[in-house]
C-alpha cells in the first residue's frame, strides 16, 4: 500500500539562540564537561535550524539569550502550551531553574496567553507532547517531569494526560524518545518506556514509526514535524528512510554541537499553540 499523503500546518514556534552555550555541568548522561564546545559552530548550526523553519512558512518567535544559562538554547523545556494556555515549566535542576522565568516572561509581555504557574517539577515540552487530532497530551516520567506535574497540566489545559514512564537514562526525557508526526501520529523508540507504557503506546498509535537503537541514540526521536516536513538530526539517517517510507518529508539538520549537551532539533524548538 502506498503511504499516505501527509499535510503541513503552519505553525508558531519559540527559539533561543546558543549565544552562551557550553557543557560547564553534567545532568544527563550525554554531557562530558571535559569535551571541548565550540559555541560559534553551536550557533551556526542553530541558525540553519531557524532558517528552515522559517523557509517552511513558519512563524519563529526568539528568546533573548541569558549569560550563565548555557542551556537556555533547549527552549522546549521553558512550558507546555495548549489551546492558548501555558502550563509553566519547573526545572527540575538549580543549574536551569532561572529558565522557567525567562518563558513566563514572555508569555506574560505576549498577547493573548493564559500563564498557569507550576508547583511540581516539569520540564515543560521536554516531557510533554500533544495530538490535537487526538486532544490528548503525552506525558513521561522518570527522570526529569514527576507526574505530580501530569495531573496539574491536566487540569491547567483540561485535555487528558497519558503518563509514559521513562527507563533509560539516555532518554531521560519525552522528547529523546517520541515526537508527534501530525495530529494524530508519532515516531517512537520502544525500548525507551516500561513494558506498560509500550503497551499504551502500542494501542494509542498502531500506525507508528517505530525507531531503533541506533536511530534513537543518533536522536532521531528529536524532531519536529509540521504534519509533512520532519526536521531531524542528520546523524539519524535510518529515520530519514523510515519516515520517507511512511510519507513524510524529511529536512536533515546538523546539530551536532548541541548533542554534547543531550540536545538536538526538538529541545530547541517550543511550539506555540493557541
Ligand atoms: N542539557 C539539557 C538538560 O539536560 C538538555 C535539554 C534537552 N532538551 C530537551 N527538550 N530534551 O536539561
């Protein structure tokens, strides 16, 4: 059967250039401060990023960078917004909880936002994905997000919260092991979740692009999609193939600097929804 035509949807995105990026901590097991950073390669790969969000049509709002947060570049991790309401982030380490702040700034000084604070630990779209097609929010747990956060995200934007637990501390967040493809699907490395949770995913989205080890550890998982064009790390050529094959278009991006840190094209980029 040939594999469907898949449709794009203009979006609006948040971004943060890596202006004072370096590994100067270590809070996930990708991150060796002993590895040399270049942070001007680290800009010019991330440019290329923000460049062909915007060739695509999208709309691409920038955070202003702040000295002495070298991961403020993952801007996915700053909330999680649904419907026009943005359920806060709470990092869960000191070195990254100023980030929260600089988000909820934003979002205050932007029109047409509902600001939810959190009190329980979440690491906004870091661990939170959502379906629209679906109306329902993905959500996991282990590592960074507690699912105390789950349930105050459900009742802040009122869609039903399914929490996935995490096991593997190389994907130590959502977003290193699952993305949303389009409204209703997602590409997903199994391996990554509790036998349950393999289960749940299994029945939600029988339509999935499963990854495998070498996809999900080139962080073929970090991607954005916008129902048609997945922009991925190009080290993950297996998923360029496996999404081609199901219909999508993929966009390679480079990022390899940012990966010293556990990060690629979807910590980088918060979608904004309304
Ligand atoms: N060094 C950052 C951390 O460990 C990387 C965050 C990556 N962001 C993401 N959305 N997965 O917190």
């Amino acid at each position: 059967m040939p594999a469907p035509v898949r449709t794009s949807r203009r979006r609006t995105y948040l971004l943060c250039p890596p202006d004072h990026f370096v590994v100067e901590y270590s809070i996930n097991p990708w991150m060796d401060t002993s590895a040399p950073v270049d942070t001007g390669l680290a800009g010019k790969q991330w440019s290329v990023l923000r460049d062909a969000l915007v060739e695509l049509g999208h709309e691409v709002h920038l955070l202003e960078p702040v000295p002495g947060l070298p991961d403020m570049v993952f801007a996915a991790n700053g909330a999680f917004s649904v419907g026009g309401v943005v359920y806060g982030a709470s990092f869960k380490y000191p070195q990254r909880a100023a980030e929260a702040a600089a988000h909820e700034a934003f979002y205050r000084t932007t029109p047409g936002w509902r600001y939810v604070p959190a009190t329980e630990i979440n690491e906004g779209e870091g661990d939170f994905a959502y379906l629209p097609g679906t109306g329902l929010a993905l959500a996991g747990y282990g590592f960074r997000t507690h699912t105390t956060a789950h349930a105050q995200a459900q009742e802040a934007l009122g869609c039903p919260v399914v929490s996935l637990r995490l096991t593997d501390p190389r994907f130590y967040h959502l977003d290193t092991a699952l993305a949303p493809l389009d409204d209703h699907n997602v590409a997903y490395y199994p391996q990554a979740f509790s036998p349950g949770s393999r289960r749940v995913l299994a029945a939600l989205f029988p339509d999935a692009v499963r990854a495998d080890t070498a996809d999900a550890y080139a962080f073929g998982l970090n991607l954005v999609s916008d129902g048609r064009h997945v922009l991925l790390p190009a080290e993950a050529a297996g998923m360029v193939d496996k999404l081609e094959r199901a219909g999508y278009l993929p966009v390679p991006v480079d990022l390899g600097e940012l990966k010293k840190a556990g990060g690629a094209v979807k910590c980088c980029v918060a979608e904004l929804r309304r």
